[in-house]
DNA sequence: TGTTGATTGACAGTATACTGACGATCTAGG
DNA sequence: CCTAGATCGTCAGTATACTGTCAATCAACA
C-alpha cells in the first residue's frame, strides 16, 4: 500500500480534483440557467451586468467589471449586445472624457422585472439533488472559498473599493 | 419584515447565488492552475484530454468528449492544438474511416508525468483557505451534485456507457 | 506649467463553450 | 442489395474569458 508516492496517472483522479468539480458544475449552471431563461434572450452574465448597473446607476465599464467580477477586456462587448438590445444606455461623463456612464434603459428594467422568477428557479434548480441543509453548508462553504480566494484571480479592484466614488447607490 | 414577496433587485442577490458563486470559483480554479503550470503551457482542459487519453488509448473524441465532459465542437481545436504541441497523435481506425484514433506520443506522457506535481500543487491551492475538514465536506457535497445533475447539461453519454466498446484500459 | 505616470475604453490574439448544420460513413431493415 | 437513420468529425456563428497593447485623457508633482 503506498501511502503518498506518485500518485496514478487516471482519468479517476481528475474526476475527484476540485478543479475539475467547479468547471462541470459551472457547467451545469450554465445550462439550467439558460434553460430557465431561454424565452428571455440573456447570458448570465449579461443578467449579472443589468443587475449591478440597475443597482448602481451610472456606473462605468471599468468599475462594473470589478463589482461583478469579470474581465475589463470581455466587458465591453457585453455591454455592446445589451445595448444592441435596446436595454442599456451609455453616455459620456461631463467631467472625464475617458469615461462612459452606464444606465438601464426602461426595457432594461422591465426585462429585468420579468426575468427574475426565471432566474430563481434556475438557482433553486442547481441545488435541488442536495437535501436542504447540504444546499445551505455548500453555499456557506462556497462563499467563503471565493470570498477568501478573491485574489487569485484578476479583478482589479473589490466591489467595495470600486464604488467608493459612486454615491453607495442601494 | 416582508417574508416572501418578490425579491429586492439588487447585486447583493446575485453574490449569494449558487451560479455567481460556481462561475466565480470556476475563474479562480482556472487562474490558480495557470499560474502553477504557466512553465508548461498547458491549460486545464488540455491536462485533462491528456490524462484521459493516457488513460484510454485510442479512445476517438467522440467519447473523449463524454469522459471528460465537454463539447464535441471545442474538443476539434483543443486536440489540434496538442498535436501541434506534438503530444498527441491521429491514426485513423481501420474498421470506421470515420474514427480517428487518440494516442499520447511519448513527449506527451513526458509533459503529464512532469505537470502532475504542479497541477496538484494547483488543486491544493483551490481549497487551501479552507479548514482540512471543511475541504472534505465542499469536495463531497460537490462530486454528489455534479454526479445528480449529469444530465443537466449537454454530454451525449455518461462517462461509463462512452467506454462500452473500449478494453476497458485502466 | 509641463511632463510623468496612471486610468479608461478599445482592440488583437488565443482558448473555451455551445448551437446547429454538414458530408462522409456505417448499420439495420426491408 | 439498397435505402433510412444514426454516428463521426468538422465547421460556421455566437458568447465568454484572459493577456497584452494602445491612444486619449486625466491627475499630480516638480
């Protein structure tokens, strides 16, 4: 019995690595959450972006992306198709030619409105195999791991920092 | 204290929601392996077509695609790209002129052999801001829910049924 | 005030993912 | 034997992600 040499080169380990268990239940999420949504037309992250910009109204690209986590890079294409579909505005700020403000349009909030018992079912829908009380310790554990991991990856500013110029809009 | 009514719209939601919390750890899981294997060149779903072909040669990619549960369509390019890396090589099958046959050359046993103490320095790292018992708890809770909800999301056959025609190798 | 350094949004390049479609091929049924 | 349906690899199209770079702009300091 080996106790810690060199582990086996198999498939079966893979399957056990938490590198592996978050890509497949990304996954999965992905796929629900578009399966619950598909009548409304939006990614989850397209969702996540009106939420943060109805939640801080006149936000910029570079501080949205730091409040939901996801790359400047990737952002500005996003916000293109949401303004391809009419529900978010931007306009540029008075005080910085640099910087463009983002708003929902009335779309937006509507879309917004309607989507988000899709949206729930969908969350409610990922947890559902795990009894009640599993659901709550892998969400406490999972919050903890990414708030506590929130480093690794590159999000240029925390969520608290990137908003302290913004009026605490919610 | 309004129990049940329709929830607050707001982003605070969305950092509680199991897909915010799934795709974020996905995004640190991928960052954190990346840094520990950037001498290798070798990104998360490359590691484990490699592994999963050691495992099983001459597998075809249709079933390839089922082991390590991921799209047909990508999995083309990602084999492209490790045979230009010269770690794999296409024979085709001489019963099915469709089948093209996967195999490890021997560069690419090389490299597995000499990523796999990174990548599990990588794995490591993913859950290290976590109690030892907590780890455990997370990794468990998470393999029974990628496990239940397999079929949520598009794989044209389970792990097992993919390797039917297959010597079992392993 | 004038230049340095940082920031913003944009872009190019690479790599996953997924949908849907296609030709080539195999297999079963008639 | 020959056609209908399934399967294999591939490709086009869309959407995330991340690295690195760039011009325009701003802010701060000498």
């Amino acid at each position: 019995m080996p106790s810690k040499a060199s582990p086996p080169i198999t498939i079966d380990a893979v399957y056990a690595a938490p590198g592996y268990l978050f890509r497949r239940m990304q996954q999965i999420a992905v796929s629900i959450f578009m399966e619950e949504c598909k009548a409304f037309d939006l990614t989850p992250v397209q969702y996540a972006a009106l939420i943060a910009i109805h939640t801080h109204p006149g936000i910029d690209a570079t501080r949205l992306s730091a409040v939901i986590a996801f790359d400047r890079s990737t952002l500005g294409s996003v916000i293109e198709r949401l303004q391809a579909k009419d529900y978010v505005e931007r306009k540029p700020a008075p005080e910085d030619k640099r910087i463009k403000l983002l708003y929902l349009t009335k779309p937006g909030v509507a879309i917004l409105r309607e989507i988000i018992p899709a949206v729930e079912r969908a969350q409610a829908r990922m947890l559902e195999p795990l009894k009640p009380a599993d659901r709550k310790t892998l969400m406490g554990l999972m919050s903890q791991l990414v708030d506590l991991n929130n480093e690794a990856s590159r999000v240029p500013l925390r969520a608290e920092d990137a908003l302290e110029h913004l009026g605490k809009t919610g």
